[in-house]
C-alpha cells in the first residue's frame, strides 16, 4: 500500500535520504540505501526488500501503481518534477526516479550453503572498495548464476549508491554475506545490530571463511593476476568452489591467498597487467558456466 505526497519543499525530514544521496556512509551506518532510475527502482519493488519511500514525477505514477499496490508495507510516494529532484539531490537525473530500501541481514552462510544445489558456485571479494566495479561484479554474478556472494571485512557494501546503481538493481537477487558490522548502526538501531549476524560469523575474516568453506569441501580459487600456476583454462571449475576476486591496485591479500587452494591467472598479452575486477569476474564465471556444461 501507498500514499501519494505532492512536494513543493525539500524540507521534508523525510527527504533527508535523498538531499544526502553523496553521504553513502551515513546512509550505510543508518541500515538504508539509495536506488536510481527505472529499472533499479523496478527490481526494488519486485524485490523481497522493504521499501521505505520512492519519489518520481507524476508522469511516471501509474506505470509503477501495480508494484505499489503488491508491496505489503505502507509506504510515501512523493510526486516531484525533475528540476525540483535535481535540485533535491544536487545533480542532473536522466528519468528522476528515486527510491529508498533497508539493507537487509546478511544471509547466515550455513543457510545460503544448505539451500544451494550442487555443484555450488559462490565468489568472495577482498579489498575491493570501488563501487561501480563491485556493482558491476553483483551484476556478473547474478548473469552467471553465482549462489551468494561473500563480502570481505575490508571490501565496501554492495548496498552502497552506486554500486546499486552499476549493479542495475541485480543485488536485490544475490545473497549477501557481509563479514564486517554496518558501521554505526548499533547506534541508530540496535535492535538490528543484535540480529545482524550470527555469533559463529560476525567476527569471522574472509580468510577464516574460505578456509571454513574448504572444510565443506568447497574450492577456492583465486583470481590472481600474476599467478605462476594454472592459466584460467587448466583450473578446475565443475565442482564445488568459491572464486576470490580482489582489487586492481593491490589484487588479493597474502593471508587471504594463503587461504585459498590455488591461484588462477587469465593469459593475457603482457602489455596488460590485469583486467578490470568486473571484467575478470565475467570471464572466470563464463568458464565456470561453460565446465558445467551451462553455456
């Protein structure tokens, strides 16, 4: 169920989300984050996430009304052209379509383990902290059929703006486990806090987690770009593993590598020292898919 808001006023306490959609922090340590455009907005209100508030021009109501009125929670529609948004938010907006979404719990890994049919594939992230490639690594995961992905302690929140944004709404499809505490939050809600994690997971590294995944049975491989093993092509990808995946600059931590059963490189013309992280995820996940027999 909705209400509809004519606004006039960017006053609105209400609205606070939207005049500090730059403060991706802020909006990480309050359990909340932004989704921009169309099709983001769409997938958010098809999703299973709560959603808290959308703001749009009036032109755009009755396209979204049959998603509005199927959400169970009661939410504030505001009805807005785009240069009052625009001045809103402090930026050109191509469509003007905004909304606002709780980040939900991190999915307990034993559960995402439990409910994943075999042969698993998931993808873990360590040092990664650019959001437009993390949000177009989601997205790759999502088009590949990865299982749920592992967020390092030291990598950003998917649910960061843009990296929902460069994820095209697919994060609302991914479960996600976050190994590091919401900063903040135990502040503002710390009702959520409480329930965020389980106790077995909510002090675990991304190196102890791979080596618990490895217990399971569960490969994992690196995507290093200056491994001196195997090349992409002679890794093994049919049974279960986990794919580690790190930042361009620094690639993969030692203590995180040393967890990990092997290191896997892409060949490459040597003129190149590695791919974009979103790049290397779709060929690593395209040969997956292709071992399996899916592609």
């Amino acid at each position: 169920m909705f209400r509809i808001e004519k606004i006039s006023s960017l006053d609105l306490p209400e609205l606070a989300p939207y005049r500090t959609m730059r403060r991706s922090a802020e909006h990480e340590a309050q359990g909340i984050f932004i989704a921009e455009g169309e099709k983001v907005t769409r997938r958010l209100l098809e999703s299973h996430f709560t959603v808290i508030s959308v703001v749009l021009p009036e032109k755009h109501l009755e396209n979204y009304r049959p998603l509005l009125e199927a959400l169970p929670e009661h939410i504030t529609v505001y009805l807005a052209e785009k240069p009052l948004l625009e001045t809103l938010v402090g930026y050109s907006l191509f469509q003007g379509i905004l909304s606002v979404g709780k980040i939900p719990p991190p999915a307990p890994l034993a559960e995402i383990l439990q409910k994943s049919p075999k042969p698993q594939l998931f993808a873990a992230i360590d040092e990664l902290s650019n959001a437009e490639n993390l949000g177009a690594l989601v997205r790759n995961c999502v088009a590949f059929g990865v299982q749920g992905l592992i967020v390092g302690e030291t990598s950003s929140s998917p649910f960061l703006r843009r990296a929902v944004r460069n994820s095209m709404g697919t994060i609302f499809q991914l479960p996600v486990v976050e190994l590091k505490q919401r900063r903040g939050l135990h502040e503002s809600q710390p009702e959520l806090r409480r329930r965020e994690t389980p106790p077995s997971e909510s002090n675990l590294t991304l190196a102890q987690t791979l080596r618990d995944l490895r217990a399971r049975g569960i490969r994992c491989i690196a995507a290093h770009p200056h491994a001196t093993g195997k090349t992409l092509s002679q890794a093994d990808f049919s049974g279960d593993c986990c794919i580690v995946f790190g930042s361009e600059g620094d690639g993969i931590s030692k203590a995180v590598l040393d967890s990990c059963d092997e290191a896997v490189a892409i060949p490459m013309s040597t003129n190149v020292d590695s791919l974009n992280v979103g790049a290397a995820a779709a060929v690593f996940l395209y040969e997956a898919n292709r071992q399996r027999g899916k592609i």
